[in-house]
C-alpha cells in the first residue's frame, strides 16, 4: 500500500474513527485502526466491538484530488501513535507506505516515522447492518434528542436495559426515553419515516449515543437510521456508526408519568439553574445531595443544609403560580442534569405532592419532559 494525502484530511478521519478504538483490551488488533487503499479512495475503521466507526475520504472533493493512490492495500497500525505522530507532522503532505512484514513508514517532510502494523485479516469485520426499519432525521435534532436524553440513562450495570436510552416509533414520530429508576427523560421528534414503520424496545447504549453526538456534524445534515436485530447503524456524510443494541425488555414507563396535578409553575430557567447550582455547593456534602423547593404564591424558595458544612436559602422570582403551596426536596444533580439541556428560556413543574414525582416541561414544546422522584426529607 502506497499513498499521499492532506495530513488535516487524514488526521480528521483519524479523530473520528478512534473513539471506537478499544483502549483496554487484550486483542492487540482493537487497539489499532484499520486503514484500507483502494481505487476510490481511502477507508479507516475502528471498533471495541460494541461500537464500530468507519469513514470513506474519496480521492477527490469537490473535483479536488485530496488522496493519490499509488498501491492499494490495507493494514491495521496502532491509534494512539498514529494519531500522535499525525498531529506532530511538520508538512502538510503525509505519504505512507506498508512495505514487508506489516512495516509502515509515514512521511512528511523532513520527517520519516517506522511504525510496526498487523495484518488487516485479523481485524474484526464490522456487521453488515441492514433491514426494512429505516428513517431518516436531522443531525441537529437528533444531537439534542440524545443530550436531552442520556444524562437519566444508569450508570450501574445491575440492570443492563436501564444503561441504554430506548427507541420507539410509531407513525413517524420518534421517542427516547431514558430513566436510572429515579428520573426519567423523554424527547420526542418527527422524522422522514414510511407511514408504516413501527417499532419499540429498541435499546441503545448510553455510551454509544454520547460518542455518536460527538461524531455528528454541527450544521444540520440527513442522518440514515437502519436497525437490524441486535445491531443499530448510523450514516452520515462519508462516516458510518454502529452500536450494538442491549437485549432484554425495557420497563413500561409511561405508568409513572403523572396525568393530573396539583401545582404549577412557570419560572425562568437560568435563574433557577443558577440558584440550584450555588446550593448544590452545600447539597454535596449532605446524605443524598438534597435540596428542598419550598414553593407558595408570593415566592419560590431553594435551600440546601449540611450539619458539618452550613446552608444556603435563595429566592427566585416565578412567572406564574397556580394551585397548592409545596415543600419538596430532591436531588440536586438530578435537577441541574434536567436543567443544562434546556434551550428554552422558560420552564413549566407541575407537582402532584411532595412525595410524588414532578415535571419539568417547556410551556411551547410538548415534545420533552424530565421527570424526578423526591427525596423523603422528615
């Protein structure tokens, strides 16, 4: 294998397929990224085998040559030095070359680096995902449909369901729901769907949407969804994402969803992440990170104490206030975790008691809500 490419083209590939790389694993082979020369340009690919990144860099861009391919061929080199010693080269052309025994010799410029590779047969084969449930979505809705969505995924393996976000579908329109057992979030958004596909208990990995909403371009752009049995693939631009899906039954969680309730307010969404950050500054050192919401017509009171540290009382203005006064306390992280993924201005909680779970919602979208369990406090 003989090539010569941009060394910003190829270390941006690099970048994008190494967050597949397996960084603790006894397989030599899932430490490296495998890089394939053909006619068409160049492939690299990387997987820990439960997820796998796959990038296509054509020759020409925009009728522009950016790879020249004088010898086809493949070969697996280890990521860690690849990327490092891409990034530290001194020219903007890099050529490389395999020669006998899995040799690989990067140049660029005056610099020429050895690098000992493994035979690319020994690389795992990605799984050849495919199937009739298949959709289509904006790239910038689906960023913020996983930001609003894995932060209330489990991090405890106990229950290996609850560590994914879970997909369904029905007539175009996309749910994720994630839940750790003491909050929950919800994110709906239409798609480019076929009127009949319908699915559901589809579990994705956490881990994998936080590094596929690292992967995901910025500017808006058409993402390929396809789902196979236990395998779920994403396309966009010149890049491919596979995840393997999470077996099992995800809990039916629309039972815990309150119908009715008995409080409502509007409030400013900064002011109230702000004031819950500064008490979660004394929340941290108590039992269950708590801080107590003491809500009435005329204020909206937040406060946090610890015995060995002190305590914080802050009010805030509401907008609008509607029903029973109420005293409630929660997780501080949990309500902070909710409260960073909200774009809009204002908020809506609505409460059906101090021991019952509360609501926050956008009073213009309907499409996300985030729901979290009290904390018994007397």
């Amino acid at each position: 294998m003989k090539l010569l490419i941009e060394r910003g083209i190829l270390l941006s590939a690099i970048q994008n397929v190494q967050r597949s790389v397996s960084t603790k694993t006894t397989i030599p082979v899932l430490s490296g990224i495998k890089i394939t020369a053909t006619h068409e340009g160049l492939q690299m690919t990387a997987t820990d085998l439960e997820t796998g990144i796959e990038t296509h860099i054509p020759t020409h861009i925009e009728d522009q040559e950016h790879v020249q391919i004088m010898e086809e061929g493949s070969i697996v080199l280890t990521a860690r030095y690849l990327f490092e010693i891409v990034r530290k080269l001194p020219h903007s052309q890099v050529e490389l070359e395999v020669k006998q025994n899995y040799l690989t010799i990067i140049r660029s410029g005056s610099s020429e680096f050895n690098l000992h590779g493994l035979h690319a047969e020994e690389f795992p084969r990605l799984p050849q995902v495919s199937g009739d449930q298949i959709f289509s979505t904006s790239s910038l809705v689906l960023k913020e449909m996983i930001r609003q969505t894995v932060p209330a995924v489990s991090t405890e393996e106990i229950r290996p369901v609850l560590t994914g976000v879970v997909a369904s579908m029905q007539q175009g329109e996309l749910r994720f729901v994630a839940t750790d057992s003491h909050r929950l979030a919800q994110r709906n958004a239409r798609v480019e769907a076929s009127a009949d596909l319908a699915f559901d208990n589809v579990i994705i990995p956490g881990k994998s949407l936080s590094e596929l909403s690292r992967l995901l371009p910025d500017q808006d752009s058409l993402v390929d969804v396809v789902i196979a049995d236990n395998q779920i693939l994403f396309r966009f631009g010149q890049t491919k994402f596979y995840s393997r899906l999470i077996d099992g039954q995800y809990p039916d969680t629309s039972r815990i969803i309150p119908a009715s309730f008995k409080t409502h307010v509007h409030v400013a969404t900064k002011s109230l992440l702000d004031a819950v950050e500064r008490a979660a500054l004394i929340a941290r050192d108590n039992d269950n990170n708590v801080v107590r919401l003491n809500i009435k017509a005329d204020q909206f009171e937040i406060s946090s104490n610890s015995a060995d540290v002190g305590k914080v009382t802050e009010n805030i203005a509401a907008d609008d206030f509607s029903g029973e006064d109420l005293l409630i306390a929660c997780n501080a992280k949990y309500l902070i975790d909710a409260l960073r993924v909200i774009e809009s201005d204002k908020i809506l909680i609505e409460f059906t008691g101090a021991m019952s779970p509360f609501l926050i919602k956008l009073p213009d979208n309907p499409d996300y809500i985030h729901l979290i369990l009290p904390i018994r406090i007397y």
